[in-house]
C-alpha cells in the first residue's frame, strides 16, 4: 500500500494497519471490516479527544445521484398510456426497478388544482427509481451509513416524464457529434420551476436506499445538483466520454472518433459542471466534515474545494485507470486536471500502478517533487497518494445468487449445452472490453487444439455501450459468423453471442453455468464481473477464470490464469488449461480468490477511504499551518518604526523560479518595489542571495543604496556602498576543483542538467533534465559528496530547488542576517521574506525571543571578524529594539509547508505586492505594469 502522509506523533493517532490492508495481493493479508471500523472508531475518539474537530459527517461528491427523478407534466400525462410496469431500461442497467411511482391525472396537475385550498404538493409529481452502474461504489458508500452520517451529492441526471412519450434512451443529436441531448420524453431543468426542484429535493429527504435500510444506520441525505441539460451532456457525454475517457483506457483521440475534431472541445462545460458541483458542496460544507470527491468527472473539484474551503479534508477517488504519462501529457489541459486533483489532500487509485503512473505525471508534467513518503508537493501543500481497490458488496451478491429465478435458467442452460464445456463472457459492448481479441482467441483455440471442436460452446452476452460503436457491432457479429461458419455443424454452434441487457438471474444462471469464465479488456478500471463470477461459482463448480492482466482486479486475483489480451495464444492456452484444470487445483484457486473477493468488499473499501481520510486530518492537525501575513498589522509596525530592516531572498521570492536561471530577471514590480524601499532613509535594505555578485549587480546593481549578499553568505555589499566584502577569502577553497569534477561526471550523465560556478559556491542544475532521472541522478551525486567529499572538507551541501549547491561551511544566509541584525541592533520592524531550504537560515537567525522572553539580545556573530579583522571578543552583545511583534518572517509557498517563518504568502508577486503597498501612497494612481 502506498500511503504517503505525514506520520503523527502523537498517541493514539499512529498510522496502523491500513499498509497492510489496501495494497495486498494475497487474501490472508486483509483485515476485516469490523477490524477497520473499529480502528476509524478509535482514530475519531482519539482526535476528538486531541481537540481536533470532526463533524461525524462525509460528504460524497458523485456525478450522478444513485436514483432516477421522474417528474409529471401536464404532457405527459394527457391521453398517453399508462407507465409501463417496467420502465425503459437504461443501457447500464440490469434490471429496472420502480420506487416509489405516483400516478397522477391531468386534471390534478393542469395549472390550477381542482381545489386550490389543497394545492399539489410539489413532491408528489416526482417519483423515484433505482439507477443501476456504479454499484460497488454506491453500496460501499451505503454501507458506510452503519457509522456515519452522510450526503451524497450528484446530478440528477436526465429527468424522464412519468409516462414517456418516447423511449427515455439517449439519442444522437446532431447539434454536437458525438454528443447527446435528451430528446422529448424528458424534462428540461430549465422548465422547471424553483418550486418544483424544492419538490425532488424534499422527496429525496424521505428516501432510503435497500442498502441504507439493510444497513439499519444513518440516513443519507440526497442533494441533487442541478445542471444545465446541454452542459451536462457536453461535460460528460462530451469532455469525459470523448476526452478523458479514451485517454485513461490508453486510445488517442484520433483512433477513437473519424469526426475527431478536438481534445480540448467541451472543457468549458466540464469546467462549469465541476464548478457547479463544488458550489453546492460548498452550500452543505460544517467544519470538520471529510470529503470524497469520486472518478474522472470531477477532477477539478478538489482544487476548487480548496479554494473555497482551504481547511476541508478532501479526497480524490479516481475509479478509472490513470494511464502513464506519456499517454497523459497528450491532454491539451493536463496541467489544469492535475492541479484540479492536487487540491485534495489524498489522492486513491485503485491499484498501485495507477498511483505511480499519477506521480510520474505530476513529476514529468508539472515538475512538482516527491516527497521521502512518496507524496506530491505541490509548492509546500503535500498531497498524499494511497491506492485502495474497490470490491463488490459479496454478502449481498451471495444473496442474490439465491434467488429463485437464478436455478430453473441454470438448469435450461445445462441441458441446452449438454455434454459441452461452457466458455461464459459478459461484457460491455466497447472497444476496450476486448471482446474482439476474446472471439479470436476462442477461435485460435478451436485451431491450436482441434478436440474442443464440437466440445465446447462460448457463450458471450455483450451490453449495450453507453456510445454505441456500430463498427464494433458489425465486426463483432462478422467475427461471431465467421468462426460459427468455419468451425460449426448442424448440430454445433460454438459461439452464441447475445447484445442485449440480460436481467439478474440471467446473469447469475449464466456466471454459475461456467465451466470457464473468460475477461479479457485491454484496459479496464477493475471489473466486477469478474468478482461476481467467483461469488456465483461458490456453490456450483468453482470453475477458473481466464484474466486479462490489464484490469485494475487482475493484481488482486494473482489465483486466476491471467493473460495478455492481445497475445491470442496465450490467451487459447489459458482457456485450454482452465478447460482441463484438475479439480483439485480449481478448488484450491477458487478459495484463494474467494476470499480475495470477500475481504476486500465495497464495505472494507468505504471503511478504508474513510480511515485513510481521517488519518490524513490527523497528520495535517500535526502540521502547523502558517498563517497568511496579516496586512494591516505589517503595514502599521512599518509605519511605526523609526527604522526597518528588509532582507529579502532573490529566487523564488522576488522572481518566480523560472527553467532557465539567466532568465529569472526582476520584473518592472519587483524594482519598483526596490527603489522606493531604498528611497526611504529609514529603511535599509538588502537582498540576500545564493547568486553570485556580477547576477545580482547586473540586474540590482543600478538601485541606489541596496545592500547585497551573494553566494549564501559567502560575499556582502552594504548600502551605498560599491566594493564587495568577501567572507570567503581567508577560507580554504580548494575544494571547489573536487566537486566540480563530481558535478561534472553527473552532467555527462544526465542530459540537459548544468554547471553554474561562482566565486566560492557551485551549483548543479537539473531543471531541464528528465525529472525523475535528475532528481535520482541529484540524490546519487548528493550521497556521494556528503558521504565522501564533505567528510574531509569544510563544506556543506545544499538540495535547492532542482539543484545541488556546495558552498564553504563557515558562511550562510543566517550569518548575514545576525550581522546585519548587530549592526542595526535599533531596527524597530522586520521584514524577511525567503522560499527554499537555505533561507530557513535566516529565519532561524530572526527567532529573537525564545519562550517568554520580551527583549532581544544580539551577540557579537562571528562574522564581524572576518570584514573587521578584529578578534570577536572585542565586540559587545547589543540590545535590540524589535518586539516580537514587529519581526515578519514569512515564507513564499503553501500554509502546510514546513517553516520556521511566522508567516507566508503564497507566490513571489504577493511578495512584492505587500512591498508595494507598503512603499506606495494609497492615494498614488498605480503604476501602469502593476498588479495591484
Ligand atoms: O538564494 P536564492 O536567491 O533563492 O538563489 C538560489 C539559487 O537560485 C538560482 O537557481 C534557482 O532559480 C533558477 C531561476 O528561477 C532556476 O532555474 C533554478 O532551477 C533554481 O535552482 C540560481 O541559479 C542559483 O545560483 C542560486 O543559488
């Protein structure tokens, strides 16, 4: 399991058994659900205990409600006939089964009630029905209501009218190809009226699921979101249909759709509909509510909940596979995806090869780090990566293998087949489910081993997709034909191939039939039919399955034969030796993965996504958050003090980092910033750097009256002054020629990385290198001159931002700030501003009142003799006139991250945007290159 946070210290809250639960391949290594309830049960106790706030409520953002709105209009109910027993079935749907339907007559809803002192109530011209898919997420989440409350937030996707004029199934529209729009027979959202919305809404208070009620717990309160009809269709039949979902099943675009006209067509209305959705989260939000955002639809959700919400506990749940990154950074909009998804503060796959393809991307695609726990640091916010896979709820599916329908259909197939093998497939009818590559494999089968002709019969039932390809179709019945034609009789067909919905005994009669169950996608999220076929063997004849190894499943189902879906022989072989697997090694492999099938439960799973949640809260707790600097408070201790002190860090805090170092020159803010601080007699003002000198002069060095120092220390200009004073000189340097050598054996390995040698520093740079080769190659080179190099020689080396830098030992930024801070002991205002490692330095030098102290002393630093050349005993400490108040340390990043600054902003403009608004008249026009 990969789980990458940040340990909590404290009792009670220790990270426990999750590592062993999610990731494990072998079904003896699962923990049970009472056990993982019991653990989230302590962890809640434990924090409420620790003063962290939990609401006891989960908030599960979906795309679709798990229920289907019908609503009366006056239409649909004059002189149309009655509904149908059995309502239109969706093309996800198994079997369709009615709630709560109200039949209501037109005179009831035509304008004005028969009596208008009993008007309708708006709730009963709904009714409510089960909608079918996602059944393994929609039961974990029901089984959650044993312990929690919840709100399950979703579209309430297309509205049918009660009595359907036409069939409720999607139709083309020929406005957006490729894109569907509810033909008549459904209800617009925008013909509703508010007072009719309120009626669904109120109606969705009073329903329970079969779940819910099973589960005998907590209601689930149902919050529909309310979309536009052509917007939610072109976010998802258009954005996630066409866009995002080929690219995470591995197909480009253009090999998906002839009329391929643009991967980047509907993000806007993706854009909108994850808006929408975040919004009403926003609406139902308490403090200490946990958040699971689910799957691909509602990828940026999580950034905008962190946004809006900054302290929320949100996790992403991605259903889908996450293809590599090379296939992902093809998505015209990939950065935006990414930072939508880095928003959470837990991201959960459902294998570990998804979670690694998503870091690789976050790597390659946004040059974002990996944190030692394998998180993603997103400028100082750690975004945790775990993989959880989802199961089926397995009590439920051994119940329903009971029913009775199920027995008198299993027994007409076995007659129907009657001395044959029976290969069984049921798949959704969609190029990805691989049932070409299966037909053939039968047939290759039928050539490589002759004695099945005539023995065995494939049966493969196909669903209707939800974007019906004819093509498919048509070569599916061609290849069906083709091998019935070459290796059939009179008497033998041996491939029946049904495409229609088939209804749950059907389906169950059909799994339990097997002698070999065949799946073989060539990408597949993770594939319950697979789960379900182990559950309906349990009590016939614990057949094996054939497994394509490229489904979310197959790492969890190492018992059954696995197979590449593509290699037509291997697959042949498998359905061979399943075909005539010894009975007792059936056995023993169907054990194993029935116990795989029933540890791992849609039940465990929603345990698990709650726990690993609340474990993130925990550590999060744990960080401290660094509060955003308080602007009103800066500027009055500035305008109070006689005189100020600003030191300030160049790179990444008055110039965003940019690819090329020679390119992060200071933007027309940042020396309008400078020049007027320096203007100001009461304020001094120096920039302190690790660049060199000649950089700093070059772009700086034209601002009267600013100090500098280079080189980490290593070199100082004061104010007004032109001559450099170097710390170094009396150092020895003669390590500079060894590590160059070392960084230059690196750079011969590691294309596009170079060397920038300054006076009495090196740094090494990898920006432009591969990431994931640079930073291996970074942290090879790191071990070497820490663990050889430095050992003997007085330096130190420092991981910065994409580069190694070696500088002597004796200097860093801390030491300028004590000198500076010694020689201005009457500063009254502070303001220090850095971003990376090195300028952690100067805010440990600034933590001037250790405890309760309220004065601050400054002894003599040690760099006074190396400019003075005066033994240091022959200065004297200070007193200094800052208050606690008055020192502003603030660090340029993300509020989580780790810092000893009191204070942050998040990006190097707001640096310079608090300078400014320091330095500015309020009243003064702004200059015309300003942002504020
Ligand atoms: O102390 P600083 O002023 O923050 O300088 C630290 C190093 O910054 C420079 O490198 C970094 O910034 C570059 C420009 O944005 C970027 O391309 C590079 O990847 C960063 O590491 C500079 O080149 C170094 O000499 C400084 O020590």
């Amino acid at each position: 399991m990969v789980f990458s946070d940040r340990t909590p210290a404290r009792p009670g809250l220790e990270r426990n058994t999750m590592d062993s639960f999610a990731g494990t391949h072998r079904p003896t290594e699962g923990i049970s659900l009472p056990e993982v309830r019991a653990q989230v049960k302590k962890l809640e106790e434990d924090y409420r205990a620790a003063g962290i706030p939990l609401s006891g409520r989960i908030i599960h953002v979906c795309h679709y409600l798990p229920v289907h709105a019908s609503f009366a209009t006056l239409a649909s109910a004059q002189g149309l006939p009655s509904p149908p027993a059995t309502p239109t079935a969706k093309p996800t749907d198994i079997a369709f089964e009615p709630i709560a339907q109200v039949s209501i007559t037109a005179e009831e809803i035509d304008g004005v009630p028969i009596n208008e002192s009993q008007p309708i109530d708006p709730r009963d011209r709904w009714s409510l029905s089960v909608r079918y898919g996602h059944s393994a997420m929609v039961s974990g989440i029901s089984s959650l209501s044993a312990t929690h409350e919840q709100l399950l937030i979703g579209w309430t996707g297309d509205i049918d009218t009660v009595h359907p004029a036409t069939p409720a199934l999607i139709a083309p529209s020929p406005a957006i190809p490729g894109v569907v729009e509810p033909p008549s027979g459904r209800v617009l959202t925008s013909q509703l009226e508010d007072r009719d919305k309120q009626g669904l809404e109120d109606l969705l208070n009073t329903y329970r699921s079969r779940d819910e009620v099973s589960e005998g717990g907590k209601k689930i309160s149902y919050i529909p979101v309310w979309l536009d009809d052509k917007q939610a269709h072109e976010h998802y039949d258009g954005y996630c249909k066409q866009t995002l979902w080929p690219l995470f099943h591995y197909l480009l675009w253009q090999d998906v759709a002839t009329e391929y006209a643009s991967a980047d067509a509907h993000w806007e209305p993706y854009a909108a509909v994850n808006a929408a959705f975040a919004r009403r989260v926003e609406e139902v939000y308490k403090p200490g509510d946990l958040i699971w955002v689910h799957d691909y639809h509602l990828l940026l959700v999580p950034g905008l909940l962190r946004q809006a919400l900054p302290d929320a506990a949100v996790g992403l749940f991605v259903h889908t596979p996450f293809p590599s990154s090379e296939i992902f950074r093809c998505l015209p909009r990939r950065k935006e995806i990414l930072d939508g998804m880095l928003g959470a503060n837990l991201i959960c796959f459902q294998t570990y090869s998804y979670s690694r393809h998503f870091t690789s991307t976050c790597v390659r695609v946004c040059g974002y780090e990996i944190t030692p726990q394998g998180g993603i640091d997103v400028q100082g916010h750690v975004v945790a990566i775990a993989y959880c896979p989802v199961g089926v709820d397995a009590e439920r599916v051994m119940k329903d293998t009971l029913r009775p329908g199920i027995q008198p259909k299993l027994e007409a197939l076995r007659a129907l087949y009657e001395g044959k093998k029976i290969i069984v497939g049921r798949d959704k009818l969609d190029v990805v489910k691989g049932v070409v590559q299966k037909l053939r494999a039968f047939e290759k089968l039928l050539q490589d081993y002759p004695q099945w002709i005539g023995n065995v019969v494939l049966i493969q039932v196909t669903s209707p997709a939800l974007s019906d390809s004819p093509k498919l179709e048509r070569q599916v019945s061609e290849l069906v034909a083709h091998i019935n034609g070459e290796y059939g009789s009179l008497d033998f067909i041996p491939v029946h191939h049904y495409h229609q919905t088939i209804k749950k005994d059907e389906f169950y009669a059909l799994l339990s039939v097997a002698d070999l169950g065949v799946i073989t996608p060539l990408r597949d999220g993770m594939n319950t039919t697979s789960m379900e076929f182990i559950l309906a063997q349990e009590r016939t004849k614990r057949s094996p399955l054939v497994l394509s190894e490229f489904m979310g499943i197959s790492s969890n189902m190492t018992d059954a034969l696995q197979i590449n879906p593509w290699n037509l022989g291997e697959v042949a072989a498998a359905m061979n030796r399943g075909l005539t697997m010894p009975e007792a090694e059936k056995l023993e492999r169907h054990q194993r993965l029935y116990r795989v099938v029933t540890t791992h439960t849609s039940h465990s799973w929603a345990a698990m996504l709650a726990k690993m949640l609340l474990t993130h809260v925990g550590s999060q707790n744990q960080a401290r958050q660094t509060p955003f600097i308080p602007k009103g408070n800066l500027e009055n201790h500035y305008r109070a003090a006689k005189k100020r002190l600003f030191l300030l860090d160049y790179d990444g805090t008055l110039s965003p980092i940019v690819k090329v170092p020679s390119m992060a020159v200071p933007s027309p803010d940042t020396l309008e910033a400078l020049e007027r601080l320096t203007a100001d007699p009461k304020n001094i003002v120096y920039i302190i750097s690790g660049r060199d000198g000649a950089f700093l002069e070059q772009h700086l060095g034209h601002i009267q009256n600013l100090g500098m120092s280079a080189e980490h220390g290593g070199f100082v200009r004061s104010p007004g002054e032109k001559e450099w004073s170097n710390f170094t000189e009396n150092l020895d340097m003669s390590w500079m020629a060894e590590v160059l050598e070392v960084f230059k054996y690196y750079t011969e390995r590691t294309t596009g990385s170079h060397i920038e040698v300054k006076k009495s520093s090196i740094t090494w740079h990898y920006r432009s290198s591969d990431p994931e080769w640079g930073l291996f190659q970074c942290h090879q080179c790191q071990d070497l001159l820490q663990n050889n190099v430095a050992r003997k020689r007085p330096i130190e080396v420092l991981v910065g931002k994409k580069n190694l830098e070696v500088r002597p030992l004796a200097v860093n930024k801390g030491e300028i700030v004590k000198r500076i801070l010694y020689f201005h002991p009457d500063a009254e205002f502070v303001f220090c501003a850095g971003d990376d490692k090195t300028d952690e330095d100067m805010f440990r030098a600034l933590l001037l009142f250790p405890g309760d102290a309220t004065k601050a002393h400054m002894d003599p630093p040690l760099s006074v003799t190396l400019i003075e050349k005066e033994p240091v005993e022959k200065f004297q400490p200070v007193d200094l006139a800052l208050t606690r108040d008055s020192v502003f340390t603030t660090a340029v990043g993300h509020s989580s991250k780790r810092t000893l600054a009191a204070w942050h902003v998040t990006a190097p403009e707001e640096v310079v945007e608090h300078l400014l608004l320091l330095v500015r008249d309020p009243e003064e026009p702004a200059a015309p290159h300003s942002n504020l």
